[in-house]
C-alpha cells in the first residue's frame, strides 16, 4: 500500500519548499489558531444543520429501497463522531438482515456478492459506482444524485459503526481532544496524506493515543473497568460492551491537565517526529493500556498485563486465539504499529511503513519543529 504519488514528491522533488510550506501553516500561531476555531465552527454548523440530517437520511433510505425489506444502513466516520466538512464523504454500512454482529464478516466472497446485488438494483440516483477490493474491506463508491453526497458502502459487520461509537466518545471527553483531531486532520488534508490507505479514523487513533500519554483521555481498558455491570455484545468475536451506554461515562473521565490546545498539538508532531519514531518501531502503540509494549513479546506481555482484568476475559480468551495473526500484524520492526482498541489482533496503521512512514515522520518532525 502506499500514499498518493503527490505525497512522495513534496518530499523528493520540493525538499527546500516543504519546510516553507509547513512554517506557514503552523508557525503563526495565533492565525493557525484562528483557522482552526473557523474551521470548527463551519464543522459544527454542518453537522447540526437539519437540511444535511435531512439529506443524510434520504441517503439512508435510497439505499435501503434497492433491496426492499432487506436491513438497516447506518453511517460511521466522520459523520458520526462530527469532524465532517461539507464536502466530506459518508461511510455507510449496509446490514442486509442479522448480520450486524459479524456473520458474514469473514466471508469475503459473500460480501462482493451483496455489493453485485446493490449494484444491479441501484436505480440512476446512484452514480459512478465503482467496487474497490484493494482495501482490506471491499466497498462500493458512488455519487448519491439526489443529495449530492459521495459514499463509500460496505456490507462486512456493525463493527466500523461501534469503533466510530468509541470515537465520537473519546472526542466528547474534552474539547481539546476534538481541536486537535480536527488540527491534525487538517494538516494532513494540507499536505494530502489521506486516501484509502491512510484514514482519517487512523490518524484519529494516533492521535488519541498521544492524548493517553499526557493524560487527557483514559486508555481503553480504564473504560472497561467502568462496564463490571455490563453484559457481552460481540461484534465479530470481539466485545464491544463499552461502545454503549456511554453517556454514562463523559462526567466521569474529564481531564484535570492544563495542557494548551497547541501545546498538545506540537506533542503529537514531537511523538511521532524522526527521534522518537526509532524507538516506537520496536513498540507496539497498545490503546488498551496506553502504553508502548515490545513487539518481540507484545503477544504474552499483553495477556499477562490484562489477565488481571476480571470483565476483559472475553477479549483476552479471544485474543489468545489469534497468535499467529497477531505476530503477523505486529511483528514489523521497520513500521510504527497501532494496536485497534476493539479488535485486537489488528494494527490499525499497516500502511505505515517504508516510504509512507518516512514521509509522515518528516512532515512529524519539520511541523514540531515550526512551531
């Protein structure tokens, strides 16, 4: 995999220009600033705004009309945990009748097959349609005429739905977590580093994970200690328990650090900037714990730093099963590796690695340095 050949010029072609490019972006602070807070203020009015509610629903419902009496769409992304632009696409996932959970989600095969299904029944409001299998997930990509909307559509499982669930409430826990998310994404947006390879729900989670670092947001399993009253819900295999009811948790996880938006902003670039990188590639980036565990033991360590967890035994026993999957998804000592903070046996940044790395740690490391 690997980043859009225009990311691999800045770098290679504009060496002198790129640092240029970020000192303006990032060096007058109180203008960045006040870019951000108006982009912010024009997300917030688009994501409030009842005529896109309206449309989105419209969506929703065109696509539940191709196949009559046949499940439920549900949007997740940028959407749903409320960074979205107008501009921005919309994530949907269809479930055609009881497979929300995951019953289809190892099925490839049958998955192209209710993407053909969509295809042949989309009437002419849908246009442009394109399957993609390139992407770990296959998806159909289209135009919605009717609302004017571009849309990616997957028929896998629910659990893309839950883990934006898990999204919007780390964004909701304090207003400088979601300032920064929506800073960085800008940024990378700026220097175009997002594509399919490299999403916004990534970058979202490298993110987060500096946030643990410094005490802004709990780490995954301080969630789970609030859920001991819980019952299981498990999304392919995994629980997923703690992506409900948490309105309940919001009062209780609020930060007491004084760290400035932009100082916070800078310790992400600094994290993940070319003197730190060297060491986070023999680490895996746990979100669970939020703390960095060695990838030559990452699959014992976890388990016997979890064991301990009474109500986390359904994703351990689950995690236990997926060795030789987890070596595989870890065991890269030339890339920065994410744990997911649901399914645990996936990095959630594989693109990360070679050429892509080398140029977001240098972007990383020429934009902590501007500031």
């Amino acid at each position: 995999m690997s980043l859009p050949g225009t990311v691999v010029n800045i770098l290679v072609t504009c060496k002198d220009q790129g640092p240029r490019w970020i000192r303006e972006l990032l060096s007058e602070k109180t203008k960045f600033c006040h870019q951000i807070e108006c982009l912010i203020t024009s997300i917030d009015r688009i994501n409030n705004d009842p005529v896109v509610k309206e449309r989105l629903e419209k969506l929703k419902h065109s696509i539940e009309s191709c196949v009559e009496n046949c499940g439920r769409v549900y949007i997740y992304g940028s959407r749903m945990y409320g960074i979205a632009k107008d501009d921005s696409d919309v994530d949907l996932y269809f479930d055609t009748g009881d497979c929300f959970s995951g019953k289809i989600a190892d099925d490839y095969t049958r998955q192209l097959q209710l993407i053909d299904l969509f295809v042949k029944a989309a009437n002419k409001e849908f246009i442009g349609l394109e399957i993609i299998t390139e992407t770990r997930i296959p998806i159909v990509r289209f135009t919605h005429d009717s609302t004017n909307f571009n849309c990616d559509l997957q028929f896998r499982s629910g659990l893309a739905v839950l883990n934006s669930e898990l999204i919007k409430l780390y964004l909701s826990m304090d207003e400088r977590v979601r300032w920064v998310v929506i800073a960085v994404k800008h940024w990378a947006v700026s220097f175009q580093l997002l594509c399919d390879d490299f999403s916004t729900y990534s970058l979202i989670w490298l993110v987060l994970y500096v946030m643990m670092q410094y005490k802004i947001v709990p780490p995954i399993i301080d969630l789970w200690r609030m859920h001991q009253k819980h019952a299981p819900i498990y999304t392919e295999g995994w629980d997923t328990r703690i992506c409900f009811n948490y309105d309940q948790l919001k009062p209780k996880k609020s930060s007491k650090s004084s760290i400035s938006k932009l100082e916070l902003l800078r310790y992400v670039f600094e994290f993940y900037s070319e003197s730190n990188s060297i060491i986070l590639q023999k680490y895996v980036l746990c979100t669970v714990l939020g703390e960095i565990l060695p990838k030559k033991t990452f699959y014992s360590t976890f388990i016997t730093k979890v064991n301990a967890i009474d109500n986390y035994q359904c994703q351990t026993e689950k995690f236990e099963k997926c060795e030789t999957l987890i070596n595989t998804n870890f065991g890269s000592f030339n890339r920065i590796e994410l744990q997911n903070p649901l399914k645990l046996c996936n990095n959630v940044i594989p693109w990360l690695s070679d050429t892509n790395m080398n140029v977001f740690i240098d972007l990383c490391t020429k934009s902590a340095n501007s500031m």
